[in-house]
C-alpha cells in the first residue's frame, strides 16, 4: 500500500512538473482529487484489506489526500497569480494618454437666429404653422389683395411652375390657408423658404422668412408695436427702440417699416445703420379688411396685425455678414465661427 501511495506521490510530481495553466493544474486536480480521481480510488478498494489494516489505511490514504490538495492549491494560487499579473499587463491603459475627441458641429446662423425667433415668440404664445412652398396664385397674391393686374406683383419678381402654380414669393400665403381653417383668436408665426428671381450681395433666389399674424377682438397697432418692442430688446439687445415708418403692403392697411434703433453704435449712426442710427428689420401692418373677408372673418367684430421679416438678413445685420451668399456656401471656415 506504501508503495501504491508512493507511486501516486511520484505521478503528481511528474504532473505537476511544467505546469503553466490554471486549467492544466486544474485537470491535474480532477485526475487526482476528484470523485472518481486516482486518491479516492485508493479507498474504493478498501475491501480487499485486512480489516485489522483498514484504519492505518484509511489514515495514510487521508494524509496523502491532505498533502496532495494544499499542494495543488498553493501551486494554484501561485499560476493565479502570473496569470492575472499577465492579464493586467495586456490589459493596461494609459490614462495619460489624450483622448480622442469627437469633432462637434454647430447650428447655421440661420438655424439660430430661427430658433432664437422661435423661441423669442413662442414665449409670447404664438403657435407654430408651416405652410407649402409650392403655392398657387390665390394664396400668394390674390388672397392677399393683390389680383393679377396689381402693380404690386412688380415688386416680387415670382417662379411660376404653371400659370397657377409658383413657389411662394412670401410666408405671407401662410396668413391665408391658416385664416381659412381656423376662427380667431389667431396667433401664428409661420417659418419657412421662399422663393424670387432676385440675385445680388443681399438678396438670393431663395431664402427665409418668417411671418406672423394675431387676429381677435379688439387688436390695434398699439398691440403690434408692444410686440415688436419686446423683440427688438430680446433679439438685439435690452436697449434697443422700435420706430414704425409709413409703407404699403396690399394685405395691410396701414402698412408699416419697422426700423430699430442701431444696436452697433446705440443710435449715433455708424457703417451698419449707414449713418442713421436705425435699421430696417422687417415689415408690418394691419391685417387690410378685403384680407379678412376673403378668409370669411368678419372686420367689423376682428382685427388682426401681421408682420413679416427676413431671416437671412436679421443673421447678417447681428452677425455683421456683409454678403449673403456666406449664409448659403457652407464654407466651413465661416460656419465655424458660429459655434456656441
Ligand atoms: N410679405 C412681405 C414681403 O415679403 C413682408 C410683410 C410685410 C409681411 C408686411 C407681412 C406684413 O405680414 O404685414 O416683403
């Protein structure tokens, strides 16, 4: 029995010889620990003992057992401990080196000067109406007081598509189909492209505009020009003033310029206000009565304003761009200079 011990001590030594792997080690401790394993099987023969010898045999099977188990788990621990010093060393970071940065784009300052005038008169509960910029003549003149012989279909030079069809030479369209679907009180402002053959350093074939319009009971200019005040201050800036001049638009009457005092030089004339101290930022009136009735609201009980402005050129008057072609090249070293 000495010798059956002694050649198993034998046959673990040669086992464990070159043992590099937690998982060889592991398969060595199966062969020779476990349920069916070389030491337990000592004792399934147990039977063909001298009862007289079976304790002391028992005892030595036991101690052999004993030995080879905290040898084989010292031997573990030790190959546990290469391998996760192996691991942390392939696994290393080098939290010093500078990390790789994800390049981040900006808004266009169309995009932000809309936004900003969205916000400016959303807080003020204006609803937001997209209307198509595909139009036809009705939406975009007629309706809007300016029948076919009007001489202010001069001032907009128009794409037409058909006779009827054209891509909308103003937001203004917009007044008319929400007028059409919904009664008053009205309060919209109505984003979006439009359209004219126009092609200078202020002016492009297409561009931004952005309309608004308020019908209800009881609506004055006083009305309009409070509004425009509190935009003028929260686009241009808290000391800026609001001066309307006489104008003619057909779907307004009175029609009026609104200018704001020159937020550059505060007033005392400079390059941007060419020496006036105002600048004109958009147009403006009451809602003309024929406008009213054509969209079936009645001008004896409603009044509405309306009001009308270029995006593109309030981004280059706050901006300072002197040429609006900049606002559509996608130069990235111009968009560039607009990041937040
Ligand atoms: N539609 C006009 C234009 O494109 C701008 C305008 C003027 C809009 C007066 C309005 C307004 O709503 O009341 O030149």
């Amino acid at each position: 029995m000495q010798k059956k011990i002694e050649e198993i001590e034998k046959s673990i030594d040669e086992a464990v010889k070159d043992v590099q792997s937690s998982k060889t080690l592991y398969e060595i401790k199966m062969r020779f620990l476990g349920k069916t394993g070389e030491i337990s099987s000592l004792l399934k023969n147990m039977r063909d003992i001298p009862p007289e010898e079976r304790p002391s045999f028992g005892k030595l099977v036991n101690a052999l057992k004993q030995r080879a188990s905290e040898r084989l788990d010292e031997l573990e621990a030790a190959i546990k401990r290469v391998e996760l010093g192996k691991k942390y060393f392939r696994e290393k970071i080098d939290v010093t080196l500078p990390g790789r940065c994800t390049p981040d784009g900006a808004f266009h300052p169309n995009t932000l000067i809309r936004n900003e005038l969205i916000s400016v008169f959303a807080g003020m509960g204006f609803e937001i109406y997209e209307g198509p910029e595909i139009e036809n003549d009705y939406y975009n003149f007629t309706a809007l007081n300016t029948p076919a012989d009007h001489p202010a279909r001069d001032m907009q030079d128009t794409f037409y598509i058909t006779e009827d069809l054209l891509l909308r030479t103003q937001t203004s369209a917009g007044q008319i189909r929400v007028m059409e679907n919904k009664k008053p009180p009205i309060k919209i402002l109505s984003p979006g492209k439009v359209y004219r053959s126009d092609d200078d350093a202020t002016h492009s074939p297409m561009f931004s505009q952005m309309e608004g319009l308020v019908v209800d009971k009881g609506i004055t200019l006083c009305d309009l020009k409070g509004m425009l005040d509190e935009f003028a201050k929260k686009i241009f800036g808290e000391g800026v003033k609001t001066r309307l001049r006489p104008s003619y638009f057909p779907f307004t009457e009175p029609s009026v310029e609104v200018d704001v005092s020159c937020f550059e030089c505060g007033g005392k004339g400079c390059r941007l206000c060419k020496g006036t101290g105002w600048i004109e930022v958009l147009g403006a009136g009451m809602v003309n009565r024929r406008v009213l009735e054509g969209c079936g609201v009645d001008p004896d009980v409603y009044t509405g304003f309306a009001f009308g402005m270029g995006i593109e050129r309030i981004a280059m008057l706050k901006y300072g761009i002197n040429n609006m072609k900049l606002l559509f090249e996608s130069d990235i070293r111009f968009l560039k200079q607009f990041k937040g």
